[in-house]
C-alpha cells in the first residue's frame, strides 16, 4: 500500500493550500479579433475597403452595409449576450495531436460548432448569417463578392471555471445591484479566495486563426419545417486553418510548497489532538505556544467537541 501514508495525512485540516479539490465548472467566452488587418481582415477594414474602394460603388454599397450589419450583431451578441452562445464544441481538435503525424496544427480542416439558444422571434442566428452571406457572396450570379482571402478571421476561446468566488468576507452581505469594491466599507472584512480572482482564476487561451464562417451550418433550421412546430437550436459552424495554445495560467496552489496546516504545527507540539488517549481533543483560538492546541486546565482552553 505504497500509495498512503499515515492516517493523519487523510483527515480535514491536516494539509491546506496544497491544491484546492473543489470541482470546475468548464465553461467558455469568444473573443473576435476585430484589430489585426492581417490576421482578421473581414472585421479590421480590409474587406470593408474592398467593398467600397475597389468594387463599383453601387453595385457594392449593398455588400458594405450588410457587412457593417453583421458586423455590429456579432459584436453584439458576443458583448451584450454572451449566453446566445450555449455550447461550443470542436475544441477537442484543437487539443488532439496525433503524435505530430500531420503536416501543421489544422490540416484536417476541423470546424468549431457554437450552438445557440434555441432561436428567437428576431431570428437572432438566422439574420446574423443571412447578413454574413448577403455580404460575401451574390447567389443572383452565383459568384463570391469578397474573396476568401478576405474572409478569414483571427478569434479566441477561453477555457475556465465559470462561477465567480467571493473575494472577501464582506461579499455575502452584497445585494443583487452593489458595486462588489463596496463590500468591505463596513466591518472586519477578509480577504478570501485570492487564488480564484478574476486576475488569478486558473485559464486555458486558444488562438484560432484562418477561420471562415461555413453558410451552410444554418440550413438545418429550415428542415422539417411544419404547422406544429418545436423549438430548435442553430448552430453556427466556424472552419480554422491554425491553432495555437498562446497563453495559460495554472492553479496558485499547483506550485506552491507551502503547509501552514494547524494540524502539522500541533505535531511539533506537546499535544495530539487525534492521540486517543487523550481526555478530551481540545483547541485554543489563540494558541499557547504548543501549536495552537490547549490542555484542559490551561486559561485558554476552548472544548471544539
């Protein structure tokens, strides 16, 4: 039985901030470069000229607004609705090696797949694509308005727990509207939690890169259509050509060596509390000099049990 150790090292207490084992909840957000002209060019103004410098202003003009329209909906919903975005799957590929037999990271054209709340009366997902389409391609003389060189995008997924951890022990007494930096105006208040900030929270940073709407991930919608009709969820598909892993931040605990345990410092002391010969497990709040731990008797003593 090489895999344990002595009894005391399983009890609660006895090791603190080796690694927190609460459970994650994994969750996502998008982030759409709209800078970078020559990794987005569809967002950062390159496709944008193209529509209205180089193409026949009024031929073009329909092209250019539509794109601005999609444009600002993305951004929107990406911003302002986060939770359009219900799942994202595809992501798997993106951290599957197979051992470096392909030529580059993407070779076998993978999609991310964003599945959406089910759709609503403003056709949220179905607008949002029927905007991208009507501004890169002409399905009247079945030609690409933008070339492709123009349509690709630089995006990022971030992977992290998905709940917010009180920092503090002020937070609790916070009603639904108040400013968090309030919380500890009254009151003892302690920090906690410090390893699960927003600035310290465990994080993986993925960079999508050559990615290019696929139309064709919204036609499913139109499937099946009848007169007693259910709920259904878009999904809007992405292709990528290269990915890269380019930031990432760890547990605060995973390399710290440190045990400030009560449990261990009682060890160093006189007094065992887990000893079964003992009258009574016992411990003082504000330590004696033995590790914290007080005998019966002793004007510090404070019964836990």
């Amino acid at each position: 039985m090489a895999d344990f150790k002595r009894q005391q090292d399983f009890r609660k207490g006895s090791l603190l901030r080796k690694i927190n084992e609460d459970p994650t909840y994994l969750s996502f957000f998008l982030v759409f470069d709209i800078v970078s002209k020559e990794e987005s060019p569809l967002f950062a103004g390159p496709a944008m000229d193209y529509l209205t410098k180089v193409l026949n202003q009024e031929y073009a003009a329909q092209y250019a607004t539509a794109l601005d329209n999609f444009k600002k909906v993305l951004l929107k919903i990406n911003k302002e609705l986060p939770w359009f975005w219900q799942t994202i799957s595809g992501v798997d590929q993106a951290m599957t090696y197979e051992n470096l037999q392909e030529p580059w990271w993407g070779a076998k054209k993978p999609k991310l797949e964003i599945e959406c709340l089910e759709e609503n009366v403003e056709l949220t997902a179905i607008g949002l694509m029927d905007l991208y389409k009507r501004a890169c391609y002409d399905f009247v003389r079945w030609v690409e308005v933008i070339p492709p060189n123009l349509r690709h995008f630089q995006m990022q997924v971030w992977v992290s727990e998905v709940r917010s951890f009180q920092q503090d022990t002020g937070a609790k007494d916070l009603g639904f509207f108040d400013n968090p930096e309030n919380s500890g105006e009254s009151g003892n208040v302690t920090k906690i939690n410090q390893e699960l900030s927003l600035t310290a929270k465990p994080f993986i940073q993925l960079n999508f890169s050559h990615c290019e709407f696929d139309i064709d991930s919204i036609a499913p919608m139109f499937a099946d259509l009848g007169k007693n009709p259910e709920l259904k969820k878009p999904k809007i598909a992405i292709k990528w050509g290269s990915v890269q892993q380019i930031n990432q931040q760890l547990g605060a605990n995973l390399v710290t060596e440190v045990n400030d345990s009560p449990l261990t410092q009682a060890a160093q002391g006189d007094y065992n509390p887990f000893d079964p010969n003992a009258d009574r497990r016992t411990i003082s709040p504000d330590g004696d000099g033995k590790g914290g731990f007080a005998l019966p008797g002793d004007p510090t003593f404070k019964s836990v049990l």
